[in-house]
C-alpha cells in the first residue's frame, strides 16, 4: 500500500496519518455515522509506535495504515490481530445493524444510522455497513468485515468498493454454524489484497509480495448468470453488471463461456431455506436440517460441475439496488451472495457502475475453494485496465 510505503520510506508519519484520517472521521461522522467508536487517542499512540518501529528497522509490511474494524469485538479477531501486527493502526469500531433486528442491510453508528456516502436515503448494506461506507467515503483505506450471507460483498456493491469474502473455514471464525467467512473491504482491489497477503503470513518479513495486479494475468473461462437459476434479479443491476462482464473479456481478462440461452450454465436450487434453517436452531427441526444438507450438498454438486467448466461463476452482486432506511421489506438483498456461504466458495465484490438514481452497482466474481489470489489478481488487473465507468466525488458533507 503507498501508505505504508511512505512511512516505511520516512517520507511521511504514521502519527500524521493517523491524525490525518482521525480529522476526516471528525469531519464526515455527524452525517455519515459510520463508526460506534472512534480511537482517538489509543491510534495515536499506536501510530507512535509504528514510526519507533521503523526507526529502529523493523520491517512492517503496512506501517501507518489506519483501518476501521467491523463492531465492538472486531479487534479480538485474527484478521484484526495480523493487521496490527503488519503495522496497520485502528482509528475505531465500524457500525453493525442495531440489536433485535430482522433484517440486516443496514448499520447503526454511536450518531444515527449509518447512511450511504452516494445518496443519504439510501442505506450502504450491511452488516458491515461502517466499514464500506468508511472507506467509500475515504476515511480509511481498509476495513475488516465477516460476511455470513453477503455481509462484506453487499455493502461493497452499495458503496462502490471491493469487497473479500474468503473461503469459508480458511480464516479463523467464531460463527458457531460456519455460514460466515472473514473478509475486507476497501477502495482498490491491491490493498485486497495487502490484506490477503498479511492474514495468511505470505508478506515475508524482509519484503513485501508482488501486488496482486502485477504481471500478466492469463485469460480465465468465467460463466456468466443473472439469477443463478432462481433469484428475481431487477433488470438494471443486471444489466449494469452484464455489462462489467463483457468489458472484462473486451479486456481479454477472461473469457466468457456462452451457452444458448435456453441451457444458462448456472442453475441452483434457492439457499434461502437452507441458510435460515442452519443459521436458526437446527437442533429443534432434524427434517429441516436434513433437508437443508440435502439442498447444500445438490448445490455443491451443481457448482462443481461448474467449476470442471470454468475458472470463474459472474453473478450481479445484488438483485436489487440499495434500499431506504426503512429497510428492505419483503426483499432478501442476500439472493446472489448467500449461496456461497452455504457452499464455501470464495467471492469477490467489484465496481461494476451506477444506475440511474446515481447508486453503485457491484460485479460478483467467484472462484473455486481456496482460490482468492487468482481472485484478486482479476480485480486489480480489472482496476488497471479501467473496466469499470471511473467516477470519483467528494466525501460525504
């Protein structure tokens, strides 16, 4: 990250940074709310530490980095943990949804509810609503996240960022039923990868990995669905995302594997039963446990035979664009991203565009178990060819 190349070059200081981003959070809070907490102090102090450490030569591979983490106990996490440990310095506790909710596409921050930094009626998505809007705002460059159903992927696409969900199990997880994955958000798809790289310990501590982007990066087959079989998928995201999709084959990024339209490669059977009966109380209904087991284990066949056909499913992030802040109503948001919580799978939330009401649209990319380099090394080579419709603003006043 250029950050924590400058701190570790001299050319600027941890403890400037931080006060830097501790300014715009003070700056953008009283209408954004996207934090619970802000650290004010104990970052600074931090920071301070972080420039004695370079000082006296240790090698931090994200030195300076002020990040936002994902509610109260997001600093007990692993991810959290690494990211300290690489040199980032956490400024606050990012916004969740509000207790006793029943619906989760949104966040609550110590002011208010946390808004969208592209339009205030609209919600950023949730539940790591504070950290997209965060760094869609530009207060930091990195947020943690978990994403159980859509959690980190949804509010990317709303916010227009990147947006990890890793393979479920291969990060360290309290979730008690194994639906939700560790994953970050933030505003390029290299510091994605930054991150990758530190909570899995492949940044050396001599020197820094490739970026992501770097070096060719070999055309992948990819299929490409709009409702992967059963979601009701509202004709704009998807064409927008479409759209992201063919320009990544214009850009010889991957090649889309086409089928008649009678035969769409990409047809699941609807999680939704199966991901409620697992994350409720599967104790009380053993015949809906195994009939959610019996819908996971069709799913994961089906998308096993997918990926014997392609490096990469495409999906529209979201069948819906963001809604208001009186929430989502009868719609699950969760239609195109709770799939691959039940079977494992990788996933990635990039830029795709804006609809017409001016609100981001995400791009879905999912790769096989185990797969987020090759995931990663797509988005940032996306990001240098430009694939996406470049529109930057102000952060929220």
């Amino acid at each position: 990250m250029r950050i924590a190349a400058g701190v570790r070059a001299g050319e600027v200081r941890a403890v400037d940074v931080v006060a830097a981003a501790l300014a715009r959070i003070e700056w953008a809070e009283p209408t954004l709310c996207a934090f619970v907490e802000v650290w004010a102090e104990e970052a600074l102090r931090r920071a301070g530490e972080v420039d004695a450490q370079v000082a006296a030569g240790v090698w931090l591979p994200l030195a300076g980095v002020p990040i936002g983490v994902k509610g109260r106990t997001g600093l007990r996490t692993a991810a959290a943990r690494a990211l300290v440990a690489a040199g980032c310095v956490p400024v606050g506790a990012t916004s969740v949804p509000g207790r006793g909710t029943p619906w989760q596409t949104w966040g609550l921050g110590s002011g208010g509810r946390t808004v969208n930094p592209w339009r205030a009626d609209r919600t950023p998505g949730g539940s790591s609503a504070g950290s997209a809007a965060a760094v869609a705002a530009g207060l930091v460059p990195l947020a943690t996240g978990t994403d159980g159903a859509g959690s980190v992927r949804i509010p990317a696409a709303w916010c227009g960022v990147v947006g990890l969900k890793t393979t479920n199990g291969r990060l360290p997880s309290a979730d008690r039923t194994g639906l939700a994955a560790a994953g970050v958000l933030t505003r390029h798809a290299a510091d994605a990868a930054a991150y990758w790289r530190c909570v899995t310990g492949e940044a050396g501590v001599t020197g820094e990995a490739n970026e992501a982007g770097e070096g060719a990066c070999p055309p992948l087959t990819a299929v490409w669905s709009a409702d992967l079989g059963f979601a009701d998928t509202d004709a704009e995201p998807a064409s927008i995302a479409h759209a992201a999709a063919l320009r990544l084959e214009q850009t010889g990024l991957v090649r889309l594997v086409r089928h008649r339209p009678q035969d769409d490669p990409v047809r699941l059977e609807d999680p939704a039963p199966a991901w409620l009966t697992l994350r409720g109380a599967p104790h009380d209904d053993p015949a809906a446990v195994r009939a959610a087991q019996e819908l996971r284990a069709e799913n994961d066949r089906r998308l096993a035979a997918l990926f014997r056909e392609a490096d990469l499913i495409l999906t529209p992030t979201t069948p819906n664009a963001p809604h208001g802040h009186d929430g989502p109503g009868d719609r699950y948001s969760t239609a195109l991203t709770w799939a691959f919580n039940l079977s494992g799978h990788p996933a990635l939330s990039i830029r795709a565009g804006f609809d017409a009401d001016g609100c981001p649209v995400g791009l879905q990319m999912v790769a096989r178990r185990g797969e987020e380099e090759m995931l990663l090394r797509t988005a940032s080579a996306a990001e240098a060819a430009r694939t996406y419709p470049e529109r930057e603003r102000e952060n929220p006043a």
